[in-house]
C-alpha cells in the first residue's frame, strides 16, 4: 500500500498496450509509477536510476552490458543504472512498481 499520494489519471501505455502504468507523486515530493506488463520481452531505457520492485507476478532481467537473464518475482527488487537500458520478459503479469532515484 502506498499512502498519501497524488495520481496523474492518465495512463501511460507503452509497446502496444504491453506496459501500462499510472504515475504517482509522494507527499514529500517524490516520483513512482505502478504498472502492469503483460507476457511479452520489452526493451527499456532509463533515464534516472531505477529500482524495479515486483509486487505480483514474476519476470526475468537482462541489464545493459551483461548476457545472464535474472529471475525476479514477488518481494524481489532489481536496480538499473541510470543513462541504460534494461531488457525485460515476461510470461505471466507482472505487476510493479518503479522507484526512480
């Protein structure tokens, strides 16, 4: 549960509808976004660093520079460089949210 928050209602919908996901703001000021992706293998690219933290479902990473595909699932977290991109697959929903730092 995420408490105090302020949500933008617009959806952002990325790769065809495959990530879907709703931007929210701290009460401190802070940015997140909660989303679903649905099975498929995505290409991400960062900006800020990041901390993808699974609350449903499962998936499995691939981090820019490195050829290991890493399995996360629910209570698990995985942190992405700034300036990157990440790869991601996904065979049932994963539900997440994004911690940008």
């Amino acid at each position: 549960m995420i408490n105090n928050v302020s949500v933008n209602p617009q959806a952002n919908v990325y790769f065809d509808g495959k990530c879907v996901s709703h931007s929210i703001t701290l009460a401190d000021g802070s940015k997140k976004s909660v989303g679903v992706i649905l099975p498929a293998t995505l290409t991400f690219n960062t900006g800020a660093p990041e901390i993808m933290e699974c609350v449903a479902g499962s998936c499995e990473y691939k981090l820019d520079g490195t050829s290991t595909w890493v399995k996360s699932a629910a209570g698990e977290s995985f942190n992405v460089p700034g300036n990157s991109k990440f790869e991601i697959r996904v065979t049932e929903a994963y539900h997440y949210i994004c911690h940008f730092a």
